[in-house]
C-alpha cells in the first residue's frame, strides 16, 4: 500500500471535461490499495478573472487582504467539489476537504500566508474509510479561523507540505509541461528537459521566477526530504524529480539553467538625503507591509550635495501598495520623489556549478552585450546571476543567455 499526493493545477483542471479526465487517470493508475490525496487548484484562469472582479471594484485590492483571501480561496473549493463529483460518479467513494477541514494552519498573512502547521487527522480518517481525498491548494486558516492563501501558485506548497505531513511515499506534480526544463520552453525554444534537479537549484530557478513551482515547495520537499516528481497531465511519460542530490550522470552543462521574471516592477526613491539610516527608513515600512524587496541599488548622484537615489525592485503585485508606502517616505525624507518603471524583467543564470567560476559571469553579460541588450542592474548569489532588462527584451536575453550555455547542435 502506498500513500501518494497528487497535484492539479490549474491547466489541468481547466474544463469539466480536463476534470473528468482527472479522475479517470488516477483511478487507472491506482493500485487497489493505495491511499490517494488529490491537491487541485483553481480552474483554468480562475484565480486571474478573481483578482480582476477585485480591481473592478477598487484600483489596490491588495490592500484589502482578508477580503481577497475570501474572494480568491472560491477558486480551488470550485475544483474540489467538481472533482469530488467525478469521482463518485465514475463508482469511486471521495470527499472534498477545504484547507481549513484538512488541517492546513497558516498564520495571518493575508493573500501570502505561510503554513505553519499541518494536523492532517480528517484526511486519514478519510483515506481510512477508502476515499480518495481531494484538497482545496492554495489556502489555510489562520488562528482565527480566517481564510489565507499562500500566494500565487501557492498549490505545489499546500501539496509538498501535506505529503511531508502525511509522511507520504511520493509526492506528483501534474501540470501543462512534462518537467523542468533548462529554461521556460515557453520562452526559449531550445530548452531540455532534466530527468533530476536538486532542491537548492530549483530553488533557486524558482525564486528568480521560474513558475513551474512555487519556490516554498521546493522549500517544504527539502524540508521533508520528500522527492518531488513533476510531470505532465496529458501524457503517461516520466518528468523530472527534484530531490537532494544527482542519483544519474546527465550531460554537465556549466549552468542549470535560466529563468525569467517580467512580473517585477523597479522602483527608484530619488534625492535622498546620503546619510546614516536612510536605508533604514526606506526598507523598514516596506517590511512592515509584507512587500519583499530584490536588487537593491545605492547610487551618488551628488557627491557635492550628498544626495542620492535608491533603486530596487519589487513584484508587480506589490507594486500599488509600494507606491504608497513609498510616497509616504519620501515625504519624510524630503525626496525629490518616487519614480516607477514597469517595463523591466529579470533574466537569471543559475546553477551550483557557478560558485568560484568567474568565467560564468563574463559570459553571461557578453551573451547579452551581443545581442545588443542593456543591462540595468545585476546582482549575484553564490548560484545565480541575476540582470534586470528592459521588458520587452526579456524574451531575447533569456534566450541569449541560454544559447551561450547550451549551444544548438
Ligand atoms: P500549474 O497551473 O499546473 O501550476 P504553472 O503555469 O504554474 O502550472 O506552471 C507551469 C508553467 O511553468 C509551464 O507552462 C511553463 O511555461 C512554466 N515554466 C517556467 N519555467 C519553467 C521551467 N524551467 N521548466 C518548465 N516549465 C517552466
Ligand atoms: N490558483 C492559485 C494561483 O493561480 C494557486 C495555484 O494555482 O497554485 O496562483
Ligand atoms: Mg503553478
């Protein structure tokens, strides 16, 4: 008997249909005596029609949160209740469970909760009677009992964290690609395919914005040492497992991979006074109000006048409540004022293979220098490289980059 989780996203479960076909595939797959948890999300585009019948109503949902996080957990309980019924009507005992009857504990970050704790017993009490199990991802409750969710795709974490907490023997990723790949396949053609990738890299191509997994589920499946195997929902063949170390020899390529990030805005705090805390001032608010801050740059604009810009940028979905913060600041500070750019993106060179490999870096930024791409701000970890681009010339940079590593046969 194996215990297994199985996540859903949203292309998976697009339509009735895909739902269907959902239910029909596990139920061939499963042994007799299996023990099935089904985490799905939201239909399709679900959760993005949600946040725009938000913005219908007022410009900044964001600063609404609670109410967001009532509004948005609708999505995935849609999914679990249709599952749940194509299940049961192909002859097969279910039960659809919310995050809260699961036992998913978050604290109480609105729209980007954190799990905290997991007491599972109504999904093994379930399983017991011989019903496969179908969990609303994405979402929590905190102490109050209010609804949480756990940011944008935060379904691969509410199912990572469920396997790790049922002490699971396989955690499957479902979803609209066959694997990880080198880079987004979507944005660069000559992507490859991985047959393993360990947690610290995926990680890492996660953070710098590969979507396919949220990077707190790479999180939690170290955390738990449960191998994550994520593969396609419409075809039978094997994906790619993230998991603590390489088991295989694959062809060494000098990096991992490449990611891309366009949802980033950059955010420019001008005419600062060049004095002892003002960073303090400026980062401190922002914390305060659950808005992560990357690539952060300190310029002198005017050694003689001892003023200076700070520059740094923040997810586009922050970007209102940024706005406002900062402009806030600014007044405090006397800034001459809070410039905004959206038109940027951060393309990303990752891989362990990097640290103390100077040559990666250089090469890097020839690749874009020769595709005539400017570069606005670089920042490194000991795995990556980071350079923030214009927008709409991410696409070109992710793919100069990647073609500089991975050279077309
Ligand atoms: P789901 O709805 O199943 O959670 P997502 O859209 O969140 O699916 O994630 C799958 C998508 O991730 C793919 O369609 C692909 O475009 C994107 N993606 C980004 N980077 C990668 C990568 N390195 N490997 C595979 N897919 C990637
Ligand atoms: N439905 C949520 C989202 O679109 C969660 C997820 O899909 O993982 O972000
Ligand atoms: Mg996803």
């Amino acid at each position: 008997m194996a215990l297994i989780v199985k996540k859903f996203g949203g292309s998976s479960v697009a339509t009735t249909e895909k739902i269907r076909n959902v239910a029909k595939r596990i139920l061939r797959e499963k042994a007799k005596d299996d023990q099935i948890v089904v985490v799905v999300s939201a239909m399709g585009d679900t959760t993005d029609d949600l946040i725009a019948l938000a913005e219908g109503i007022t410009r900044n949902p964001y600063q609404y949160a609670r109410e967001m996080d009532m509004l948005l957990t609708t999505g995935e309980q849609v999914s679990i209740a249709l599952l749940t019924m194509a299940f049961r009507s192909m002859g097969q005992d279910a039960i659809s469970l919310t995050g809260s009857l699961a036992g998913m504990h978050t604290d109480a970050v609105h729209t980007k909760g954190h799990i905290t704790d997991i007491t599972p017993d109504r999904v093994h009490e379930e399983l017991n009677k011989g019903r496969v199990v179908i969990v609303a991802g994405f979402q929590g409750t905190d102490e109050k009992g209010d609804p949480v969710t756990l940011g944008r795709g935060g379904s691969d974490t509410s199912a990572v964290a469920l396997a790790g907490a049922l002490h699971a023997d396989t955690c499957e990723i479902f979803t609209d690609v066959d694997g990880i790949y080198s880079a987004d396949p979507r944005v660069v053609k000559g992507a490859r395919k991985m047959r393993e990738i360990t947690y610290q890299e995926m990680l890492e191509m996660a953070r710098l914005g590969a979507g396919v997994m949220q990077p707190r589920s790479v999180e939690m499946g170290q955390y738990f040492h449960i191998p994550i195997h994520v593969r396609s929902t419409f075809t039978e063949e094997e994906g790619t497992i993230i998991r603590e170390d390489y088991t295989m020899v694959e062809k060494g390529f000098e990096i991992r991979g490449v990611a891309n990030d366009d949802k980033v805005a950059k955010l420019a705090v001008l005419g600062i006074p060049n004095t002892p805390g003002v960073a303090h001032e400026i980062f401190s608010p922002l914390a305060e109000a659950n808005i992560a801050v990357d690539l952060i740059v300190q310029s002198i604009r005017n050694a003689e006048r001892n003023v200076t810009d700070m520059v740094f940028t923040v997810a586009s979905d922050d970007l209102p409540q940024a706005k406002a913060v900062l402009d806030k600041v600014a007044d405090k500070l006397h800034a001459t004022g809070v410039q905004v750019e959206k038109n940027v993106a951060k393309v990303s060179a990752v891989g362990a293979g990097m640290l103390g490999n100077p040559g990666i870096a250089s090469r890097v930024f020839g690749a874009l220098a020769n595709a005539g791409i400017n570069i606005d701000i670089i920042s490194t970890s000991e795995i990556s490289i980071s350079c923030l681009v214009r927008g709409d010339q991410m696409k070109a940079a992710a793919n100069a980059i990647h073609d500089e590593f991975f050279p077309k046969n």
